[in-house]
C-alpha cells in the first residue's frame, strides 16, 4: 500500500478565499453603515426635528408674535435642521421696520425661539427734501417732512444721507461725516443723549454741538470726536462753567476754551498741544 503524500495546495487556496471574503465583508459593512447613515440622515431631515412649537420672545410694542412669525418666513412644521436662521433673521429685520435686532435659534428637538429687540429713535436726520427718523442702531424708520420728539432727541443737519428710504440702514455720501457721526451716537448707549439739541454736520471741518444748556460746543474736525466730547463734557462740569451759557471751543488736540456770550470772539484754528487737558475762561483770560 503506497503513502498518501499530503501537499499545501488546498491550505493555499483556502488562505486566498479567506482573504477574499474579509475584502467582500468589509465591503458589505462599510456599504451597510453608508445606508445607515444615509437613512438616517434622511429620517432627520424629513421625519425628526419638526418644529412643532415657535416662540417669539423680547420686546416689540409695534408687532405681534403672529405679525414677527410670519415676516421671519419660518412655518410650523419646518425642519430644524434645514432653517437658515440668519435668512430668517433678514427677513425680519427688512419686513418689519421698527424691530432692531432679530435672533433665531434651533432649540431641539421640536422649538424655534425668535427673540426681537424693538427700534427706540434716536435722532432726527435734515436733509435738503425731508427728515429721517433714525434708530440707536442706525436704522431708518421714517422718511417724512416734519421733526419728530425733539424735546428727547437731537437733530442732526448735514449729514448728506446716501440712502433714505425706511427699513435701510443709514449712510453718508461724505465718509468724513459718516465717521464722526457714528462716533458721536456710539455714545448714545452710555450717555443721556437728551443733553445734544442739535448736531451741526454741514462743514466737517468745524462741526458744532449745541447742548441743552445754552452751551455750543465748536469741535473742529471729524477726528477723535469721542475724545473731544469728553473733554467737552469735563469742562460744562467745571464749577467755573457750570450755569452760564457760552461757547467751548477746540485749541490744539487737547485743550477747550470757553467764552460767555456776551464776549465770544473766535478762537485760532489750533495751539500748542498742553501736556493736559486744560480749561480758559474768557473772562478771566
């Protein structure tokens, strides 16, 4: 009886198909998770996040929860994860004219919340055919030809708006002007802006703040408005100051002068800068 002589040839061949079906297995898994994930992608888009509840806080005397739902374009129903809040928030912001700000936020796994802050005006805007009723946050609410609570807020002349049509936000054809507007009611949010009467634009060069009080405040040119207003606003507290109506006027880029009425004369362009703000009475000058 010959011996049977045993070869490798079948553990060879078994190896390869071994390896063979560990390629087409991870093959299927990773086609098997692909249509996992794909399901539930789809779930979530279709089935899942549905809003089934939109909340409108904040503070809107002018618009109801219904009127600032409808204008934000979001319905009930809508998928979370397809809203386009900040479309949503545009949308808000053109559609409804005395709304300031506007968040919308997902809040899972069924709400919408819409939270609006309201317009509050903040000055009056002359200009050659009309006036504009401007928000704190530079928005237009009203193009018309008559002065709006004058009494609580100031009129600004000069200004050139580029644009003035209601629900825009307010620009200048003069960036020089543009500039030291904005720095001017960047103040308005820390300060009473109910002491400026009126804001005089038309030369940028020399632009003029007329306070409240019987003061005029003659600052000169477009740059460092804040500081300059500051430095106004330290010398009206000065005892020296304080009652009597006049003029301040700007000497070099840190000093202020003030002269009574009755004995104003106008002041040179510029001075020798003092090492600290100081303050000239005209009648002991």
């Amino acid at each position: 009886m010959n011996d049977v002589e045993k070869t490798n040839i079948e553990r060879k061949n078994s190896g390869k198909r071994m390896r063979r079906r560990r390629r087409m297995m991870s093959i299927y898994a990773v086609i098997v998770i692909f249509l996992v994930v794909s399901v539930g992608i789809v779930v979530c888009f279709t089935f899942l996040f549905n809003a089934d509840e939109i909340i409108v806080s904040g503070e809107s005397l002018t618009y109801t929860s219904q009127q600032i739902v409808e204008a934000s374009g979001i319905k009930a129903g809508d998928n979370l994860l397809r809203l386009k809040c900040k479309s949503a928030e545009k949308n808000i912001l053109e559609e409804l004219r005395y709304v300031e700000t506007a968040t919308v936020e997902r809040d899972f796994p069924s709400t919408i919340r819409i939270n609006v802050t309201r317009c509050i005006p903040a000055y009056n805007i002359r200009y050659d055919t009309g006036v504009l009723l401007v928000s704190r946050k530079g928005k237009i609410l009203e193009n018309g030809t008559t002065y709006k609570d004058v009494e609580n807020i100031p009129v600004i002349y000069g200004f050139e708006p580029e644009i003035t049509e209601p629900g825009m936000q307010l620009s200048s054809k003069n960036s020089r002007k543009f500039e030291a507007f904005n720095q001017i009611i960047s103040r308005f949010d820390r300060d009473n802006n109910e002491q400026i009467a009126t804001i005089d634009l038309t030369n940028e060069y020399d632009i003029v703040v007329t306070y409240r009080n019987d003061l005029v405040f003659k600052m000169g040119n477009w740059n460092d408005v804040d500081y300059k207003l500051d430095l106004a606003q330290s010398v009206m507290n000065d005892e020296s100051i304080v009652g009597k109506s006049g003029t301040l006027v700007m000497v070099g880029t840190n000093q202020c002068s003030f002269r009574n009425n009755y004995n104003e004369r106008k002041e040179p362009a510029s001075a020798p800068a003092q090492e600290s703000p100081t303050v000239q009475d005209g009648n002991n000058a």
